[in-house]
C-alpha cells in the first residue's frame, strides 16, 4: 500500500530507490558501585581515546569539504572539552560508580542547559554533544571497531532512513554513494542538515515516527525540497517523479552551458553577479559555476568550532587564497558578523546571543581586540587583490564614524610598520536593520557601495525571528514594506551615484529575481548552487517590461495580488 509521510525537507532534490533502515540497539545504562575506581577511571580515558581516534580515522576518509571537516573538528574539540573528559572521571571517584554512569550524569547536566536555550542554532548543538556521548558509551559498550560506528558500506544506491545520524555518518554516505537520507528527528539548523546541503544530498528530517510505516526494501521517493516521502509509489506518482528527476538533471545540464556567458538583459544591461562565500573552500563551488567575484565573504565562520579567536596572520592566510582563487577579481569581506543565530563554541565572545542586542558591528566595536586584528588582515589583503570592505547591521552614524576612525589609526600602524595596504580600498556598508535602509540617502555619500541584506533587513522589519519556525510563515519578502524598504535604498544609492548590491537571499530566489532587477537592482551576489539558475532568470529578462510592472507591484498591498503579479512578471 501506498502512504505519504512529511517531515521538514533540508536538503532539495529528488531520490528514488530502495531503503536501508538503521535501527540503532539502545544502550543500557545502568550504575554500579566499584572498588577499583582508578581501573575505571583508565576505562574511560581509553574509550575516550578511541572515540578520537574514530573521528580522526573518518577525517581521511572523506574529501577535503570545510564544512565536513568543520563538524568533524567540533566534535573532536568536545572531546578535549573538561565538560566532557575530567567531569565524568570526578565523577567517578566521588560516586564510585562507573563510566558510563558517570558519563550520563554529566550528558543530562549539559544538555539540560541546552534545553533552556530558545535560539534554535544553539539547542541544536545538544545534538552534538549527544553524539559525542554516544560515541564514547558505545565503545564502553564494547562497540570498539576503530572505523565508524555505522557502517555504510554496501548501501551503495539505498535511502537510508534513521531516527538521527551524525555528522560523520552523513559524510560516510556520500563517499559510499547513497541516494538521500531522512531522519526522524533533526531540524533545519542541525549540523547534520547543514552537511547534507553543503554535500548536495537530498535530505529530510523531524519526521517524528515513520519507522513503523516503512519496511526494508520498499522503495521510497524522497523529494528533499517539499519534505515528503511517498512509500511504496504507485505507478503514476513514480512516473511523475522519474520525469521530475529527468527534468532536473537536464535542466543542471542546459544551466552549465551559460557558465561563461556574460550576465545581461535581453535588452542588453549588463548586470553583476556574484556570489557568497563562508569559507576560502567554497572558492571551489564558485569556479564550477563561472564566478569572478565574491559579494558577501561571511568572515565569522573562521571564528567557530575553536577556543580562541582567530589571529591577524590567520585572516590574512584566509582573504589570500580567496584573492588567489579569484585572480583578479573582485572579493567584499565582510567584518565579524557574530551573535544571533551565529554563534561561537567558546567564551571569547559571549553575551551576543540576541538579533537585538550586542551583534556584528556593535560587538566588534565593543571588542577592539576582536575587531582589530581583522581589519589590519583585510587592509594588509588589500595590497594584494582588489578587496572590499564592507560592515554589518550598521544601524547608525556615529557606528560608521568609530569604524572610520579605528581603520585610520589601523593604517597609521601599518604605515608605521612599512606594511603594504590599498590607500584606496573600497569601504561600504550592508542595509540590514531598516533605520539604515530608510537613511540610504544620507549614509550614501560616506561611503563607496552599499549592500542589501534581505535575510535580517525582513527580520528586523517585520519583526520575526529568522530562525523561528512558529513564525516562519511571516516571513515575507513580498511585503510591501519590505519592497519599498529595497526601492528606496536603490533609489538613493542611485542618486548619490554609489553602487548598491544585495548579497540577502532574496537575490538567490529564483521567484524574486526579476522583480529585483524591475526595482532596479543591478547588482546580485548569491549562493552558488543557485548562481546559473539566477544568471539563466537575468539572461531572459527585458528590464522594460519589467519596470513597468513593478510600478503595478509597488501600489499593491494584497499580497495574493502581488503573488499574482509575481508569477506574471516571471512568465
Ligand atoms: C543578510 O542579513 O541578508 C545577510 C546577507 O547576512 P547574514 O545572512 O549573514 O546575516
Ligand atoms: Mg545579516
């Protein structure tokens, strides 16, 4: 029979095959009284020997990713962590009990501190720590295989289905070749999902309880983008999705074809496209699609997964290969834009966990030591490449006058220091709290470009946590105050005739792209995975037509009228 299950799809693409179910055996815990604590306490640190030697062991196994290696980096982080490696061996002498006892208590202390946190992107670090613990009990459990603790050889070609997987389980699975995966738990920001992106693996989690509904060897149907799983398709929904997969396939073909032709109108506008970056590795993904110039390089993420911050020589290493990759082109590193839902593992930079409290650039100026050895690095990268400057979440001008003042003392330095920068870099700002985008026409004349950063830009406009799924659903680009936001700080930048860019997901979109360029917009820098389908989108755009719609758009307030419009103008 039939049936159709939904979960939260964190990972697009559609798979079709036979399905290999993981049932992990639950680990009994029990505690034990002991006389020889020390023989137990020699236990423990073996087995938390070996859990690094696991992790270490899949480190070469897999591709060199950043993000794959990221994860796997935190996790060995966790297991240097006192948290988690001298607590339980206190523990064990005080209670004189056993390992795993020991390790339990410390796992329900710390994850019970993740539990009273509300940002999503922290609670679901718990996730990891979980699975660090789980590494250690099972290898206490005598699970001692130096490999993996989840095989996935011989599943070549199979979905796998599972109530959770690690990070490193994920990317076993694309080296062995499996199709696509789903979880019963994990949400959108689980490193786990975020892998699976970043490994083009189509994924779906949160399903809550699907294993009783599926047996193994029925063929499943994953479509990653809608979170759906048919099982046991009939003819006609397997048909559908056959043709769906053949359609996507030649549509990744007939895109790669336009990966050196220019990006302009059809009626002959030429328009800039380029792309995001996190890491210098992602230069790769870049390259594939044909960018020559990174728009948004999202510096916060080299400050993640360690002990301490980053120093000057560490930045500078990371702007250089990015500067090497691009040969010439241009690449906007954007200052520390840490807090929020970006956070960081250690104490280095605390207290920063609110949209509205002390993030980005307010952090940065209340921490010269954070910010300082950044911007020497991006002012020392300058000599070297045609680098960009630009700052987060400005909200007002006194911020941009303490930045102005800090690089000119900052160049003083370098001058003194007979160290080569470009006199003449580019500075600029992004237009992602409202006050901002509202004031383009006067923050435009002090600065060269300015950037539109739709992701907090809607935040902060309508008031709803980006990371929030209750309040997903009012999570709206189209609303009118947000079109009139962007219109207005495009129209000023033009005024003040200074180059303005959008580097939010919105300029990703394939919905709102021409809507973009009919506000516009000239200026796009996106995810590279959706770079050509962006490009394709601008390539057969007529800006007139276009124009003359949004005017239509912009004196509209019901949104299902705009969604009409919308799809008209993408016609
Ligand atoms: C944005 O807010 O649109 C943006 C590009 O910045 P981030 O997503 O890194 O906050
Ligand atoms: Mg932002």
């Amino acid at each position: 029979m039939s049936l159709t299950l939904h979960g939260i799809g964190v990972s697009k693409g559609i798979a079709i095959g036979k399905v290999h179910v993981i049932h992990r055996d639950t680990l009994e815990i029990s505690r034990k009284t002991l006389t020889k604590v020390d023989a137990e306490v020699t236990r423990f640190k073996n087995a938390v020997d070996l859990a690094r030697q696991q992790l270490e062991n899949i480190k070469e196994q897999i591709p060199q990713n950043a993000d794959v290696i990221t994860f796997i980096d935190s996790h060995l982080l966790m297991l240097d962590d006192s948290l988690l490696t001298k607590v339980p061996v206190d523990l064990i002498y005080e209670h004189s009990c056993n390992a795993e006892w020991a390790l339990q208590m410390q796992c329900d202390e710390i994850t019970q501190i993740f539990d009273n946190m509300e940002d999503p992107y922290l609670s679901a670090r718990k996730n990891d720590v979980e699975q660090v613990v789980i590494r250690i009990q099972r290898i206490l459990h005598g699970h001692t295989d130096v490999e993996s603790e989840t095989t996935m050889a011989g599943l070549a070609n199979t979905i796998i289905l599972a109530d959770d997987l690690s990070p490193a389980d994920t990317v076993l699975m694309q080296h062995q070749g499996i199709l696509a995966f789903a979880t019963e738990f994990g949400g959108t920001t689980s490193h786990t999902a975020i892998l699976a992106r970043s490994l083009g693996i189509p994924a779906i989690v949160g399903l809550r309880r699907a294993t009783p509904y599926i047996k193994v060897d029925d063929t499943l149907i994953i479509d990653g983008e809608q979170g759906i799983i048919f099982v046991s398709p009939d003819e006609h929904c397997l048909h559908h999705y056959q043709n769906r997969q053949n359609e996507q396939k030649h549509f990744r073909a007939v895109l790669s074809k336009i990966k050196s032709s220019p990006t302009v109108t059809r009626d002959g506008v030429p328009i800039t496209l380029h792309a995001n970056i996190e890491f210098p590795e992602d230069m790769d993904a870049v390259k594939r699609v044909g960018g020559k110039g990174v728009g948004l390089y999202r510096t916060e993420f080299l400050f993640m997964n360690r002990h301490s911050p980053p120093e000057e020589d560490e930045h500078f290493e990371a702007y250089l290969k990015v500067i090497n990759a691009l040969q010439g082109g241009p690449v906007t590193i954007r200052t520390l834009d840490l807090g929020a839902d970006k956070q960081v593992s250690d104490s280095h930079v605390t207290n920063c966990n609110s949209a509205l409290g002390l993030r980005a650039i307010r952090l940065c100026l209340n921490n010269s030591q954070l910010f300082k050895p950044q911007l020497r690095a991006i002012l020392r990268a300058s000599a070297l490449g045609q680098v960009r400057m630009m700052i987060p979440m400005v909200t007002g001008f006194q911020e941009l006058e303490q930045v102005l003042s800090i690089i000119s003392e900052i160049r003083k330095e370098l001058q003194k220091k007979s160290l080569d920068f470009n006199p003449n870099m580019p500075f600029g700002i992004m237009l992602e709290v409202p006050a901002m985008a509202i004031c383009t026409d006067l923050i435009a004349p002090n600065v060269d470009f300015l950037s539109v950063g739709t992701n907090d830009l809607i935040q902060y406009t309508l008031a709803i946590d980006r990371g929030d799924e209750a309040v997903n659903y009012l999570y709206d680009p189209l609303h009118p105050a947000v079109l009139r936001l962007i219109k207005m700080s495009i129209d000023a930048a033009k005024i003040a005739d200074k180059p303005i860019s959008m580097c939010g997901e919105m300029a990703s979109d394939s919905h709102y792209v021409k809507l973009l360029l009919g506000l516009g917009l000239r200026s796009f820098s996106v995810n590279p995975e959706l770079f050509l389908e962006v490009k394709q989108i601008i390539n057969n755009s007529n800006l007139k037509n276009l124009t003359k719609l949004t005017n239509q758009i912009m004196a509209t307030t019901s949104s299902a009228k705009i969604t009409k419009l919308i799809k008209n103008l993408n016609l």
